[in-house]
C-alpha cells in the first residue's frame, strides 16, 4: 500500500475527472455536423478513455485496490458550440498542469511514463481544440 494519501486523492480524483470529460467529448462529437470537427473530438474521447484506464491502474498499483469513478449525470452542453470548445481548452489547460504534482509525486517510472504521456496528450488536445475554435469562429 502506498503511504502517501494525499497522491492516492488526487489519482482517484484526476480518474473521476477523466471519466466525466470523456462523457463530455463523447456527447459533444455527437453534437457537431462538421464531420472532421467530429472525427478530431471523439480521438479526444477515446485519449480521455485511455487515461482513465491508465490513471485506474496507477491506483491499483499504489493502493493495491480498484477504484471506481463517480458515476455524474449525462453531461449538459452549452448550447452555444464556441462556448462548448472555449471551455474544453480551458479544463485541458488546467488537466495538463494538474498532473505536475503526480509526476514529481510518484517515483515508479513507469507510472512517471504514465502521468507524461497523459500531461503531453492534454496539451496537444488544448492544441487541436484551439484549432477547432479558430475554425469555427
């Protein structure tokens, strides 16, 4: 068991975040009639649906127990697209620097491995979303 509480929070919550953001791209690509827009954001579901699962297996790991992300009601999108894409670069943005202190955190590498390539696939959804927008408005 991992004796550091405070990191097994932050996994469990980072698991429960992934899960509704996935649920959020994934109602969101069946939202959108430009089909390449679509495309791109269900790659971004399927990335968020691998971090859940990798971010379970650290859990697992450290705890040496499952864990479960909280089951959230069906995302609600704004109805206005823009305003839908303006705050998914914003909560990328945030996702990608909430992973700095699991990384300085843990000291398994391959679990590091984990957390960087979670941190560099935020950053480039943040990326692709900025192209969305710039597309789009």
């Amino acid at each position: 068991m991992y004796s550091n509480k405070y990191v097994l929070e932050l996994i469990k919550d980072a698991i429960d975040d992934e899960q509704k953001v996935g649920d959020f791209y994934s109602a969101l690509s069946g939202s959108v009639r430009d089909i390449d827009d679509s495309k791109m954001l269900g790659e971004i579901c399927l990335d968020e649906r691998k971090h859940l699962k990798m971010l379970e297996d650290i859990y697992n790991k450290l705890a040496g127990e499952d864990y479960a992300p909280k089951a959230d009601a069906e995302p609600s999108l704004n109805s206005d697209y823009i305003k839908n894409i303006e705050s998914a670069i914003s909560g990328e943005i945030k996702s990608a620097e909430g992973y700095r202190p699991l990384l300085f955190a843990l000291e398994n590498q391959q679990l590091k491995n984990y957390i960087t390539e979670i941190m560099t696939d935020e950053q480039n959804h943040a990326a692709k979303l900025n192209y969305i927008y710039s597309k789009n408005k």
